[in-house]
C-alpha cells in the first residue's frame, strides 16, 4: 500500500529573481517551451503545459540572479492551518499574503537557512485559452510547439550553511520524508534528499561550499523521456545556452539529467526522473558515504562539486 497524502500535496511553483528580464523570459518560452501567463511590472508568470494550476514559475527582475519564494500546495484547507500552527510550534513565524494570481492567501516563512516558502490551498485550475486549448480534455494546455517542451516543475535543491537543520526542518514541520542523504567521513551530512509524495524526491539540501546562506543551487524541470534531455543538449548547443555538465546520470536517485544556465545567471536541470517512486511506506533512508560519492555520478563523470574552481558562472 502507498503511503497517504500528506499535508503537501507537491510543489506549486518556484520564483527566480534575474538581472535581465528579457533574456530569461527568451530562455524559458523559446528554449524550455513555458507559457507565458500574465505579468505584472517587473514579474512574469510562466506555465509549463502539464500544470493545472495558474502558473509554475515566476521571474521578477532583480539586481542579482537567485531564488524568491518556493510555494507548496496542500492537501487541503485543514492541512494548511496544521502546517502553520507546526511552524510557529517549532518556534518559526509567517506572514499572511494574498499576492499571485490564481492563489488564493499563501502563508509566507522561511526555511532555518532563510529559503522562503509560501504555502497555500486555494488554487484556481487552469482553463487554456483558445490557440493553447488540446485535443484531449484531461490535458491542461496543448503541447508547445517549440523548445524542449518541458512538462512541469520538478524539483529543487537548496545550498544550505546546515543541511541537517534544514532537512529536519522539512521533516519535522512541513512532513517530507528523506529518502537519500550523503554523509562525510566527519560524520556531517553534506546532502539529503526529501518528498512530499510518491516521487524519490521534491526538495534537496545540499552544503554551500561558501559557509552562505539561503542560496540556490538549482531548480528543475521534467521531461517526458530521456531522449528528450538529449534534444535538449543538441538545442542548447543550437541556441547558445551554456551547458555546464551532462547529458549524464545521477548516482543518487538515478535521474538522467542536464545542468545548463539561463542567460539571468541561475542553474536549471532538466531532469528525466521517474525511473524511480517512493511506493515502500517503510522506505529506508539510503545513505552514500564520501568514498562512494568520490567515484563521480553513475557512469563516472565527476560530480558538479567538482566544477565550482574550474571557471563555471557562480551559483546563484
């Protein structure tokens, strides 16, 4: 038997903040296929075709790339009012706000390493307009036409000063499950992988080599197959999108992926994730230790680690 629903029903949406607007917009709609669904001054909201609700990602002009707000929707109104009252027991404060379109009020925290999340219940489903309608009637939106074609916001990962901390936040108050982790020969835990569904994962901490704090090391997106990843790396090259590492696969939780850059300065994964779902309701925490890591992802290549002292753009 699956396990239940939980009070998280799956991630709503991430919000990128990007020095150039324009461009990063471009890199969404042309090269991952997004829709775009309303903006609102120096805000754009952007759908992938498989999301029922209003949008999946927002991009807000900043001065520096980087992550806004992670929104989590619940199960249900009742799984919301737990969720907040399970944050101001563990000692953690909100705010009340009322300012996306589709949504209805979002409780606005943050994370023990400053990662804002907003969470939420009331969400209007979205109704494509006609030249987007599909043919088939339990389909969202119909297929883009263009771009990699991207089906929804998958996951994201976190670089955190704490991992455990931040992890046990996640458990604890928001009721993620971890499902991998990495741990050093120090005994430190230098990543762990958490969901909130059936999915392997939906959120991830792994150690800011910087000793900073609430920084982003990426978000991603699926695709429908793996060869899909590899069109993608052929459009990359096409368009000028600078790939950072892959097509390749992951060790842990075997995600077949590619890392690439858009052109505001934020890392984006397109990832084909679901080789694997968390069916077990005992699943163990599977632990990978620093010898193992050493050995690079599951073919070799080293891992992205690797990459931060040989001239890659700073993470955001």
């Amino acid at each position: 038997m699956t396990p239940p629903l939980g009070d998280i029903a799956h991630i709503g949406h991430a919000q990128l903040f990007t020095p150039d607007l324009d461009a990063s917009v471009a890199f969404f709609t042309d090269y991952l296929g997004l829709t775009v669904d309303g903006e609102d001054g120096d805000t754009v909201y952007l759908r992938t075709f498989d999301d029922y609700e209003h949008h999946s990602l927002v991009l807000t002009a900043r001065e520096r790339p980087g992550l806004g707000r992670l929104a989590l929707r619940t199960s249900s109104e009742e799984a919301l009012h737990r969720r907040v009252a399970a944050v101001e027991a563990a000692g953690g404060t909100g705010t009340w706000t009322e300012d996306e379109p589709g949504l209805g009020k979002l409780y606005v925290t943050t994370d023990p390493d400053g990662h804002e999340h907003a969470l939420y219940w009331e969400s209007e489903h979205y109704r494509a307009p006609e030249g987007l309608r599909p043919a088939l009637k339990n389909q969202p939106q119909a297929k883009p036409n263009r771009g990699v074609g991207v089906r929804r916001l998958d996951h994201i990962n976190f670089l955190a000063a704490d991992v455990l901390v931040n992890a046990e936040f996640q458990q604890r108050v928001l009721g993620a499950r971890p499902t991998e982790q990495i741990r050093l020969d120090s005994g430190t835990i230098a990543a762990r992988w958490l969901t909130y569904t059936n999915k392997s994962y939906d959120v991830v901490y792994t150690s800011d080599w910087t000793g900073s704090a609430g920084r982003l090391h990426h978000i991603a997106f699926a695709t429908d197959t793996r060869e899909d990843i590899l069109r993608a790396a052929d459009l990359a090259i096409d368009t000028g999108v600078f790939i950072e590492t892959g097509p390749h696969k992951h060790a842990i939780q075997q995600t077949f992926f590619l890392y690439v850059y858009e052109p505001g300065g934020n890392r984006i994964e397109l990832c084909n994730p679901l080789t694997r779902l968390v069916l077990a309701p005992d699943w163990p925490l599977i632990t990978w230790t620093e010898e193992e890591r050493g050995k690079g992802q599951a073919w070799g290549l080293k891992t992205i680690e690797s990459f931060h002292t040989h001239g890659t753009p700073p993470v955001a």
